[in-house]
C-alpha cells in the first residue's frame, strides 16, 4: 500500500514537472520573419529560456508552432 502511494505522488510531481517546462506556442503571420517574431514574443511573455519551430506552413499565411523550454 505504501509502494502504491509513493508511485502516486512521484507520477503526479512528474506530470506537473513536465507541464511547467513546455509550452506549445502557436502563431500565423504574413512572412517568415514576422511569424517567429509573434513566437518570439509569446515565449517571452512566458518567461521562456528558448524555444524550438517545430513547424511551419506557408500558403496564403504562414502558420507556425513552437514548443518552449
């Protein structure tokens, strides 16, 4: 029972662990450029250290996600 209790508490404290380090930004913008600016201003807003384009779709706008660190 005490075995049960433990696992419990350290998934939940590594669920919450992984849920305050990353952060799924969204964006779409005209350009390139001005996109990852958007992103770059969220992840600041954040207080994000960085943060990685994960993708980026180009055809009438542009749409990009990023996940911080």
């Amino acid at each position: 029972m005490n075995m049960i209790k433990t696992l419990m508490a350290a998934s939940i404290l590594s669920m919450i662990a992984f849920g305050a380090s990353a952060a799924t930004l969204t964006a779409t913008g005209d350009t390139l450029d001005s996109t990852e600016a958007v992103i770059a201003a969220k992840a600041k807003a954040i207080g994000a250290e960085s943060y990685t384009i994960t993708s980026a779709r180009v055809g009438n706008i542009v749409t990009m996600s990023a996940e911080t660190k």
